[in-house]
C-alpha cells in the first residue's frame, strides 16, 4: 500500500469517528436532558425530536420470559413500527442490535432483548427458542432495498445522492448499486422464507403498504396479536403522531435506479413471498386476516 493511500485511510477512519463522537453528543446539547432509572437501565426521557403520547417504560416479563419478535429485512420500516407501538403502549420496544444514535433519540431499549419490551428489533434468521412469536412486517423488495442502501450510506433519515447509484463494483463490471441490488433481493425472499417456514411459534404478517394506507387497523391487529389492549384515545394519539422522526422522506422521484433486469428478479421474488403468505396463513387457519397481497405485489 502506498504512503498516500495509507494517508486518506488514517484520514477517512479520523473522520468517520470524528463525525461519530458528534452524532453522539449533539442530542444531548438540547432542552429536557432529564435522565431516570429503570432497574439497572438508564433512558433518555424526552428524546430530541419526540414528544411521547405518554411515558414510556418498562413491561412485567411475564412467566415465560421470552419475547415477542418484529423481524423484518433491513429498510421495511421497522425503526418506525417500534416509534408506533411505542407511541400507541407507552411500552419500550428492544432491539438484538446496539444502535447508539437510536439509543438516544427515543429507543433507550437498543440490545434489550427479554420481555420487559414490547417486541425486539430483529433483521436475523428465526433463532431457535429466543422468541415465542414473531411479527413479520415485509416490505416491497424494490423500497425495502432502496431503504437500506441509504441507510448505509445517510443514516436513518437521509437520502443517497444520484452519484452513489452509479459508482462502479470493485471488478468495474457492474455498477456496485447493481451488485448491491442482486445481492439483496435474494436476501429478502430467503429472510422471509425463513420465518414462515423454520419459525415455531405464531407469526403475524403485517404488510408495509397496509401499516402506511390504514396505521389505526394495521396497530389495532399487532395489539390484538401481542394481547395488549390500549385506550382508544392512545391509538388516536399515535396515528395522529405517527410521521415521528424515524420515517424516511422519499426523494429520487425523478430517477429511478432500477434497470428492468432488476425490476423482473423483484418481481419474481415479490411473488414467491407472497405464495409463502398465502400458505403459511392456510395452514395455520387464519384466513380470516389473510393480509391483502396486493400491497406487496404492488410496485
């Protein structure tokens, strides 16, 4: 490796932790910085940005002890899922990952993973005994992805640059956007097809398209499955807050990244997963809430 190359890695990691000590602190410079202890946990009460329905805490774990899973791939919405639950129950939700910007902007429960929280965050294959249920929420592959990769790229609430689409792979035959993109779609059909045919316990399958169209019913249907019943008032209160700060702006609208080559491989793999749906939903003989498999088929 030469000198100069040496220079811009020492320069990019002093940057990046740089920029990381600051996203650290800068929540803690504002209004309503009031710390209060829940068993041995500390949670930030009154996160910059967020103005709680009512104070959220801590759960009985209850005789099992296991907890209730919201899994999900990466970019469905999950983040905004537990800001909804969390808003609706006054319950913390938890997390198999530690986020420290989450952590601090309203979801002091990151890497709590027992049943003092309502659910737990999780992007993972189903584990073996860790959750008594799961809540499956599955976005369209096409938003899902285009999510995540400007997570990774903006964090929670940005939005990537057209430049960054067009980047080229390290081998300079693809777009690395392209390579991200076939990578990913198969791991959104196996993600799903784990939890609907290797997961134990019950699962409850809550379309993204659904929770955006109708959020009261699409709350009021994760509640009836966690068995937690809330004031009518609570439900209003969250579904009137429900943008909250965790709730990506779309952007891009006059540029579509995806070529027709990636449109037919999401199609395909949309379909497989809404078979997986219908059959998982037969079998248990729960029709009755088979969820609408337009708003996944739906671009």
């Amino acid at each position: 490796m030469s000198r100069r190359s040496i220079f811009l890695l020492a320069a990019t990691v002093v940057l990046l932790y740089f920029s990381l000590i600051v996203f650290m602190l800068s929540p803690l410079h504002g209004a309503r910085q009031v710390y209060y202890s829940v068993g041995h946990r500390y949670a930030l009460r009154g996160a910059a940005g967020v103005t709680w329905c009512k104070e959220p805490r801590y759960q009985p774990a209850g005789p099992s002890g296991r907890a209730v899973a919201l899994a999900s791939f990466p970019g469905s919405g999950n983040t905004w899922l537990r800001y909804l639950l969390q808003q609706a129950t006054g319950i913390w939700t938890g997390s198999v990952y530690m986020d420290f910007g989450l952590k601090v902007r309203g979801f002091p429960a990151e890497n709590v993973t027992d049943a003092t929280v309502l659910v737990v965050k999780t992007h993972e294959s189903p584990p073996p005994d860790q959750f008594k249920a799961a809540v499956l929420l599955v976005r369209n592959p096409r938003d899902a992805i285009l999510a995540d990769f400007n997570r990774h790229l903006m964090g929670h609430v940005g939005t990537a640059p057209i430049s960054a689409f067009k980047m080229k792979s390290p081998d300079r035959k693809k777009s690395a956007w392209a390579v991200y993109v076939s990578k990913n779609v198969a791991a959104w059909e196996a993600l799903h097809a784990r939890w609907l045919s290797r997961f134990a316990g019950r699962v409850l399958v809550v379309l993204y398209g659904a929770l955006v169209r109708d959020t009261r019913q699409a709350l009021l249907d994760i509640l009836d499955f966690l068995n937690h019943t809330v004031p009518e008032e609570d439900i209003y209160c969250a579904v009137v807050n429900k943008e909250g700060i965790y709730r990506r702006r779309k952007k891009l609208q006059d540029f579509d990244p995806f070529s027709a080559d990636m449109y037919r491989a999401m199609a395909a793999a949309r379909a497989r997963v809404a078979a997986l749906i219908t059959d998982y939903y037969r079998r248990h003989n729960i029709t009755d809430k088979l969820p609408s498999i337009g708003d996944l088929l739906a671009q």
